[in-house]
C-alpha cells in the first residue's frame, strides 16, 4: 500500500495551474446550476452534486488519455467528465436530455455522462456495475498487448455490491490494468460509511487480495490526488496489475436532487463541509503562492460565467429526442446467412449428435475468427470441456489466451464479456454464463445491462456476445438443472435469444449467433446432447437465420407450436395420432423465440385453424402464453378453437423421476390436449 506525496505548488506551470482553475470553477458553476434546470421544468431531474469531490475527479480527467484509455464515470463525476475534454455544452445536452446528447441521445438518465468516441463509456445506474466492464476492457487491453489503462470511478459505498468484490478479485487474479478509483464521502445517499463495513477506509476491505496496488490520498486535495493518479495509472500500466484508489472527500450537498440530507446531517457538520470546499481551499493556495492575483482569478471567474452562458443558450435550441425513434437501436442487424435460407433442406450423410454439432462449429468459428473468446466455469481443464464437455479439445487447439476457466461468479463471467467487447468491436465473445441455466440468476443484472447497451448509447455500442446454457429437464436434475428460463429471458428487448432442438440447427443457429453484432443468448436443451432423436446429418457450413421458423411436420387438421425439448415430443404425439386417429398435426418448431417468426405461426393458424402452444416451461406466465396472445390478436378469425397450451405444472421440479414426470409435459399429455382441441 502507499500514501501518496503532494506535488510541491512551485513545480506546477501556471498555465497547467490556470487550466485547473478553470476547469473546477467550470464544474463547480455547472453543479449549482444543474438544480435550476429542474426548476425551470428544462430537465436534468436527476442530478447528484460532486462539490466536495473536486480534487480528485480533476485528476482522474487530467489523467485518462482520450482514445487510449477506458473510461467508466459514475453518476457523480460531472467533474471527471469536463476534466477529461467533455465541453460544457456537452454536459448541458445530456443534463437536459438532448436528442444531440453526446452520451445517449437522451435515452439515459441525465447525470450518466460518456463519449464512447472517446472511450469514455455510458454506464448503469446500478451503483458499481461498471467496475465488471472495466475489467473486461483492462482483458482486452491485456490480450492485445496495448499499453493503455482502465479507469473505474465509483463511490465507496458500491464496494458492498458482490460484483464489485468479483471484479476486483478478477482483476488481481488476472493481473489486469484497471485502475479502481473509490471516492469515499462517507455516505450511501443516508447511510452512513460505519453501517457499510467494519473498516473506516473500503479500500483495506481488499488489502489480503495479491497483484492489487492501494493508494490513499485526499481527494479534496487538487496536487495528492494529482500526484495519486499519475502514480496509480503509471503502476497499472508498467505492473499490469490493478490499483486502487481510495480518495477520502467530502459531500458538501445531498445526494441527489431527491435527497434531502438535512434530515440526517446537523448543521455543525455542514458548516464544517462549507470550510473544507476543495475549489475556495485550491484559490486561496494560488493566490498565496502569489502564482496569480484576485484580478487574474476574477478574470477566470468572468470568462467561465461567459462560457456556461453561452453552452446554455445553445443546448436549449437543440432538438429533442422524436418519439418515432424509440424503435432506433434495438439491436445491430444480424449476420444474414447466403447459404440454406430456408432452413428446410434435408442432407445426407453420417449423422452427428447435437453436442458434436456445438463443438465442431465452435471449433470452426474460431479458425474462422481469431478474435473470437471462450470463458465460463469449467470450460477448459485438460480433457474436459465444461460440464457437458461441449468445449471438450478447444483449450488444446486454441490455446489458454483464448478458451480460459473463469470463477464461479456467473456476472463477471457475463459483466467481464460485455467489457471486453467494448475494446474492439471485431472481437467476439462465447461464455457458457452458467454450468446450467438454473444458475444463471447472480448473472442478471449484467444480462439485463447486456439488453439495453446498444439502446441506451444510441447505436454506439453492442456487446458482440454470445451466452451459453444448458436449459431445460428430462435428465432427473431437480430443482438446480432442469430450469427453462425462456419466459423471463424474452421480457427483455435488445437480444437474440434462440432455442434448438436438432443438431443441424444447433450448428447453423451458432455460427449465425457468433458473426453477429450484439448480443445472444443461446439455450441449448441439455436432455438432447447425446439423444439420437436430436441427431442429424450437417454440412460443413450450415447456416440458419434468425427469426425463422421451421416445419417439422406438415398437416392440416391442428398446429402444434413449439421449440426446444418438446419438439420432439410434439412430433412423437403427431406420429401417434396419425396412426391411431388418422389426423394429420403440422409440428411447427420455432428456433427462434427473439426475433420470432411471428409470420410462420399466423401461416400455420391460417392452414390448420386449432393451435396448441406446447413448451417446457410452466405455463403459468411462460413463454406460450404470448404465442396464445398473438394468435387470438392477429389470426383469431381463423380459429375454429380456443388456443390451447401444454407446458410444466405451477411448481418446482422435482428431482425423483415419478415427481419429474408428473411436472413436466411428454407426448401423452401433448396427445390428450390435442384431442380435446380436435374435439372442441
């Protein structure tokens, strides 16, 4: 650990000590007047004031290098933005939420300043999320061999978050160049730092962890925290290893503009903030070092005033976000297939399990791709390839730098590949973000972050991420590995998310997913790994598009939709009605739930008029249940029956075979649904 040495006042040029000057009197200016803005009804409803921070957020600015370094802001570094080359008129655009808004175009909550160009990234508003980001980035940073660093800035009450823990002890574990900047006010918005942990300092809460680097300084202190961050960043960058940099300040204001931190602050405390005020102690430091006199200061102070008067006229005729524009930057545009469009050619030829299929396109988009990644639990220790062994032989061929084991920590897993993607964007990213999907739950919140990227920067940035997992039951896992999250997963707009149920569409639904920008989430129904029933003759190159259904059966007296694990047994419950009713069921297998081929589904109603929704998940709040809505919305004049649907029972499942067998549906209880609907 060290404590950093102040910079002597007479080392420092006067210009550099005017343009810091400038710009904490610019900040300063701009934070009292953020609140105004609300006041008029012009925008800016939420603002978190940073007075007291000055010091350190100066330095953090003056250090990064834009285009070189990665950026992660907080919601409180108005300051560190402005100091890292933001323009006032910047700052203003996004606290007024302008369409022109350099950071999200108004689709981000005001306060979360970036400039992606700059690397300067747009983050969560969920307090220390980032820090998984910027350690990806540091990955990549690492990877490539730049010599560049990365910043996360946040405050200290964040490093309660268990993601903040796993991304620190990632990063010491990795040795990676990503500097940790913790500035310490002493509150959580009201609570207390004693009510947060046991040490008065966060930073020691990481004093066991190896390769890590920790620097105190004050961070109200303008040459400390100077002198602080040009040691932590030239450390991160020689050692390669991460710093961080705990800088005690002070809140001079509330939390935000929807605190009121009078009801938990005296006023003997408030007036002792008032004395500490960084930018009047750094004033009167020029002025007796006789460096600059009241009139040059004054001078400053006028030329600043003009200069947010000027930004201010400007950012309020700029235009406002168009509300036709919500539908811009949902997703990137896939990869487009040229090959098997369609998606309904037989093939000839030895047939290959579903696992094999996921293998050998793995396999074959990494010779195809050489930015191509691979991490998750237990994906790579000699012979064994995961938990399933689908990665089974990649470590061996593609090395360690590019298939690596990862923690048992499923949102730095998913956090970390996000944060890597940012570096470049023809790097893609495999993660199998759990062992199974039942595990996948810690990983949420990153997923959900994942979701909403390319939206929330305006199109300036997608995570190039594919996440893995193995879903579903009919192995006997119980309660932990027989989970289908689909109709969670699909509530989010933003990613792809896919369901095969043939080897051939395994591999052509892969490959599609890993040439694609943005992200997807692939399930892939761990029961038909091994099931001859799944598996299928596949060329070298297969392709599959998404958001395009396939038929599986053709018929004309009922539809049975589906996808996944029950595409099989809807099409084991057609054979049996056709041979014991003489009915003809179309089996119709939609591969893709996001983007849906919502125009197969209407095809089929229209061909058959019954529909049965069949899927593994309950049906309670499952994915069929907005199948059954679209139907009866769009095809509704066709039915000559209630849309009826087949899924789990409202409970957990089971783990004995008698229970499993009870909860989830088979081709029995898809037989007898049918017949009811063919009988209605």
């Amino acid at each position: 650990m060290a404590k950093s040495k102040k910079y002597s006042i007479t080392t420092t040029d006067k210009a550099v000590l005017k343009e810091w000057y400038k710009l904490l009197t610019l900040g300063r200016k701009l934070d009292e007047k953020a609140p105004n803005y609300l006041k008029q009804a012009l925008g800016w409803s939420y603002h978190a004031p940073y007075a007291g921070h000055d010091g350190i957020q100066l330095a953090i600015g003056q250090v990064f290098q834009q285009k070189k370094d990665h950026l992660f802001p907080y919601y409180r570094d108005m300051l560190t933005a402005l100091s890292a080359g933001l323009t006032v008129e910047e700052i203003i655009l996004n606290g007024i939420s302008k369409a022109t808004d350099v950071a999200s175009g108004g689709r981000h909550m005001s306060n979360h300043f970036a400039k992606p160009e700059w690397n300067i990234h747009n983050v969560s508003s969920a307090t220390g999320n980032h820090t998984q980001h910027a350690v990806g980035v540091a990955r990549g940073i690492k990877t490539y061999k730049d010599d560049a660093v990365s910043f996360s800035s946040q405050g200290e009450s964040s490093t309660s978050e268990g993601y903040v823990y796993e991304a620190i002890n990632g990063a010491s574990r990795e040795k990676l160049p990503v500097v940790f900047v913790l500035q310490d006010n002493r509150f959580g918005i009201a609570v207390p730092r004693e009510d947060q942990t046991a040490n008065l300092r966060a930073a020691d809460n990481f004093r066991g962890f190896r390769n890590l680097h920790i620097i105190h300084c004050d961070g109200k202190d303008i040459f400390d925290s100077m002198n602080a961050m040009t040691e932590a960043r030239q450390h991160a960058s020689e050692q390669q290893e991460p710093v961080i940099v705990h800088a005690s300040v002070i809140r001079m204001g509330s939390h935000s503009n929807s605190d009121r931190h009078e009801l938990y602050r005296d006023e003997k405390e408030l007036e002792e903030m008032r004395r500490l005020d960084p930018v009047a102690r750094f004033r009167a430091q020029l002025l007796r070092s006789k460096k600059f006199t009241e009139n040059q200061l004054e001078e400053i102070d006028k030329e600043v005033k003009d200069l947010v008067s000027k930004a201010h006229k400007k950012a309020l005729k700029a235009p406002d976000p168009k509300p036709e524009s919500i539908y811009d930057f949902v997703l990137p545009e896939p990869y487009k297939p040229e090959k098997y469009i369609a998606g309904t050619h037989e093939f000839t030829g030895d047939k290959k399990k579903f696992i094999d299929a996921l293998n050998e396109t793995l396999k074959a988009e990494f010779r195809h791709n050489e930015h191509t990644y691979l991490w998750g639990q237990d994906v790579a220790y000699k012979e064994k390839g995961g938990i399933f062994n689908v990665t089974k032989g990649m470590q061996q061929e593609f090395g360690k730098e590019r298939i690596f084991n990862a923690p048992i920590a499923e949102d730095f897993i998913v956090g970390t590949a996000n944060g890597m993607s940012r570096y470049d964007d023809k790097i893609q990213i495999v993660v199998e973000g759990a062992e199974f999907a039942d595990y996948f739950w810690p990983a949420m919140e990153q997923f959900v972050e994942m979701t909403h990227e390319y939206w929330r920067t305006n199109g300036k940035f997608a995570p190039n991420v594919v996440i893995r997992l193995a879903s579903g039951g009919y192995i006997g896992g119980g309660l932990y590995h027989s989970q289908t999250t689909e109709g969670v997963m699909t509530t989010f707009p933003g990613i792809r998310i896919v369901y095969p149920s043939f080897a051939d569409d395994a591999a052509g639904l892969l490959r599609t997913a890993m040439r694609s920008k943005g992200p997807t989430l692939f399930l892939e129904p761990k029961a038909l790994y091994n099931a001859p029933i799944a598996a299928t003759p596949i060329p070298d190159d297969f392709e599959v598009p998404f958001g395009k259904a396939r038929v599986r059966r053709e018929g004309k007296h009922l539809s049975i939709i589906t996808y996944g694990n029950t595409v099989h047994q809807s099409l084991q419950a057609a054979e049996k009605m056709a041979e014991e009713k003489g009915y003809e069921i179309e089996v119709l297998d939609l591969r893709s739930l996001a983007p849906l081929d919502k125009a197969s589904v209407i095809d089929t109603v229209k061909k058959t008029n019954r529909a049965l929704v069949v899927h593994e998940d309950k049906v309670k709040s499952g994915f069929g249940g907005e199948l059954a809505g679209i139907i009866a919305d769009e095809a509704f004049m066709f039915l000559d029956a209630p849309v009826k649907r087949v899924g789990s029972t409202f409970t957990p499942v089971g783990f004995n075979p008698i229970l499993e067998k009870a909860i989830l549906p088979n081709k029995d209880k898809i037989f007898d649904a049918a017949m009811e609907l063919l009988e209605f």
